[in-house]
C-alpha cells in the first residue's frame, strides 16, 4: 500500500461474522507485530468503534511502500469484501 494522499488511510473489513482478526503490520526494525481483533474480542480491541472493523494502513503522504497481512477466522460461511480508503 502506499498513500499519496493527505489523509490517514484505512482498510476496511466489512463483515461482523469475522470472528478473529489478526492484523500484521510492520513496526520498528522491519519486524511485524500483530493487533488482535474480531467479533468475539471486547469491543476495546478495535481501533476504531464501529460496527466493523478498520484498520489503520499508512498516514497521511507516507508515499513509501508497506505491506500488510491479514488472518481471519470463523465457523461461518461468509464472503469478506475489503474496501481502502479514508475516513
């Protein structure tokens, strides 16, 4: 991802019956670190309180490139659309 914006970007997650979420992004050092979120957490595990889940990709003119892995579990049958942009 990269952003040529002036604003924050974020991905979006657009299902509630995304039980667990396991955001990787990178941090200091080029090592990965991981957000756990996802319906059955406590609601103060999302970054953002809505209903579904955002997810916070690169700030404002960060035009550098950043990748990003997502895990998503569930018992469900579900499609899991994606949408990135701003808020």
């Amino acid at each position: 991802v990269q952003n040529h914006s002036q604003e924050h970007i974020w991905l979006e997650v657009g299902s509630t019956f995304a039980w667990y979420l396991d955001f990787y992004f990178p941090g200091q050092n080029k090592q990965y670190q991981v957000h756990q979120t996802g319906a059955r957490l406590p609601y103060s595990s999302r970054f953002y309180p809505v209903n579904l889940f955002w997810l916070p990709l690169n700030k404002a003119g960060e035009t550098y490139t950043k990748t990003y892995y997502l895990r998503v579990a569930t018992q469900l049958p579900y499609e899991l659309p994606f949408q990135v942009g701003s808020l």
